[in-house]
C-alpha cells in the first residue's frame, strides 16, 4: 500500500534528482534535496487538512487530485506563480519575467521578496479563515478542550470569523504603514496593498468554501431523501466534487506561499526551485491519499486538529512575515509540534479506549 501510493513520489524524486545533476552537478542534487525536504516539512499540516477533505470524494476525485492537481501545484504554484508575481509587479511580459529569472536571478529574488507582503497578506487571510471556522465550531470530539468548549459557544455569533479576520487584516496594515512612515515611507504606498490583497484572500475563502460547502450540503440532503434519479446524484456529486477540488488548490496555493518564498533563503535559481518544491509537493500530495485511504484521520481522532492549529499558527506567521523576518525552520518546526502532540494524543486516547472504554479515553484527554 506505502509503495503503490508514493510510487509517483518515488519516480519524480529520481528523475528531479538527476535533472538536477545534469543541469548543476552534485551541489544542484544537494539544493534539491534540501528544498524538497523544506516543501515537506512546512506542508505536513497541508497533507492532514487535504485528507479530511478528500475523504468525502470519490476515487476518480482522488485520482484528479493527484494528477491534475499535481501538475496546477508543481508547474502553477512552484514554478509559473513566481514568474507571474514577478511579471506583475514589475510590469513585465512573462517572458521578460522568465529571461530575469533565468539571467539575472538575484533582481529576480528581489522581485519576488518585494511582493511577498501583498502574498503573505492574501495566504494569511485564507488559512486564518480556515483556522477560525474550525475552532468556532461545536465538535463532539475536541481536543483542547478548556479552549474549545468556550470559542465553540463564541461561535454561534453569526460572522465572528469573519469579524476576528478583518480586525486582524486592518491591524496588520496599520501596523505596517505606521512602520514604513516612521522608516522614510518607503513602502507606505504597499499598507494598501496588503489591505487589498487580505480582503482578496478573504473573499476567495468565501467563495470557493462557500460553493464547495454548498454543494456538499445539496449531496447530503438528497442522499438522505433519496427522492432524486441516480443520474441525477451523480451530477450533484460532481459539482460537489468539483468545487471541493477547487478550495484544495487554493488551500494548496496557501500554503505553498511560504516554501516558495523561503526557498530564496537557499537558491535564487529558479530551475532548482522548481524541481525541489516540485518534488516536495509529490510528497505532500502522495501522503494526503495514504491518510485517506488507511483511514488514519479516524485512527487518530486529534489529528485534524493538531493540523489545524498548525494552519492557525502559519496564518499569524505569515502576517507577522509582512514587517519582520521570521526563519523557515521555525514555520516548519511549529507545524511539526503541533501535529506531533495532536498524534501523540490520539495514541493516548486510543490506548485508554482499549484498556478501560470511554470514560478512560476522555480522561487521557487533554482536559
């Protein structure tokens, strides 16, 4: 089962490796390797919250996933979304854009760095939204549960999410134009980007979770009533589908933000990058089917949550990461831990459930 899922993973690994040697040598294949483990490690989260969604689609969906969806994450988001982002903030052609990458790569980085507050402002907002809903959320099953028992009654305020994020943004940009006007104001007229650019996140958020929520809802109602033809489940099932594909790409593209900038920390080549990240997202795609399919989000009941509160921690870092430089190895590492203790608490209440049934489960709980 491990080897016929990562299968793929394996292949692209061994043929980005050695491009990677062809096109640079030995010192390419090290910086390859190392962007690879980065896209892993920062994505890890990603992989858990991919999974709780994929599990409601077929396998045909899962198989687009990991198909078509791979090829939007490798070429759209590691490898066309930087050159886009430079050619649209320098008011370049793409292929004015690609001659900079490949030619003058440290103007390109600087490109790049310059738009990462309008970046970080629009990942920020949609994987706040995400984290936001979830905590606000009643659970039956809840993990920090002295934080989770009062935001779940919180929630019941219509658009509180929407409120906290909003106040979050404005704050956010506040702070970052009164920083630039106290620096000279050299990038005053950017407060207005990231104001901008976090409302657009915003929205996105809304509108491909809402239709994906709204679909799936539509599903459930008329497989509950069964009043509807088969032909008719399968369209519904379809829009369903395909909507909830579409949030997974834009929740993927969220989250590859951050890789994609702190590969600059260790190449400015863009062809390295590519087969680096590229090699990193076959990962986090592959693992996404395993959970899926070895049924390990029902195994290990706190993981969903451990996840999500690695996407609430990647939020903040993002919107701190418009005024100040925070290291890689930390966004990774914080994802890491949270995931780390959400497993190690699903072990717990596991091994509880088996020796003395619920009541010990609940109390191995995290109260």
């Amino acid at each position: 089962m491990l080897l016929k899922t990562f299968r793929w993973s394996f292949a692209v690994t061994a043929v980005g490796l050695a491009l990677g040697v062809w096109y640079g040598g030995w010192t390419a294949f090290g910086v390859i390797a190392i962007l690879a483990v980065l896209e892993i490690s920062l994505s890890f989260d990603n992989a858990v919250v991919n999974a709780g969604i994929l599990k409601k689609m077929s396998a045909f969906w899962q198989k687009i996933f990991l198909t078509v969806g791979v090829l939007i994450a490798v070429f759209g988001m590691r490898l066309a979304f930087p050159v886009v982002i430079v050619a649209v903030t320098a008011k370049k052609s793409p292929f004015e854009a690609v001659n900079l990458a490949l030619t003058d790569k440290d103007r390109y980085e600087q490109l790049v760095t310059d738009a990462h507050p309008a970046i970080a402002a629009f990942g920020g907002m949609f994987l706040l939204m995400i984290f936001l809903d979830f905590i606000f959320e009643e659970r039956d099953i809840k993990w920090l549960g002295w934080l989770e028992r009062p935001l779940a009654k919180l929630g019941k305020v219509d658009m509180l999410s929407v409120c906290i994020a909003l106040i979050v943004l404005l704050v956010t940009s506040m702070t970052f134009a009164t920083h630039a006007h106290q620096h000279g104001g050299a990038h005053a007229d950017k407060a207005q980007t990231v104001l901008i650019s976090g409302i657009a996140g915003l929205i996105t958020y809304m509108i491909v979770g809402g239709l994906s929520g709204f679909f799936e809802d539509r599903l459930e109602a008329e497989e509950e009533r069964e009043q509807e033809s088969n032909r008719s489940a399968v369209v519904l099932a379809g829009q369903a589908a395909f909507f909830m594909f579409l949030y997974l790409e834009v929740l993927d593209a969220s989250f590859s933000f951050d890789g994609v900038i702190g590969a600059f920390a260790i190449t400015n080549d863009i062809v390295l990058m590519a087969l680096g990240l590229g090699i990193g997202a076959m990962y986090v795609r592959s693992l996404t089917v395993y959970l899926v399919r070895q049924g390990t989000l029902d195994d290990y009941v706190y993981l969903e949550h451990g996840a999500h509160y690695a996407i609430g921690a990647l939020a903040v870092i993002l919107m701190v990461t418009i005024q100040y430089q925070i290291n890689e190895v930390i966004t990774g590492l914080v994802g890491v831990v949270l995931i780390g203790w959400s497993f190690w608490s699903s072990v717990r209440r596991n091994r509880a459930a088996a020796e003395g049934g619920t009541e010990q489960a609940d109390a191995a709980r995290i109260p």
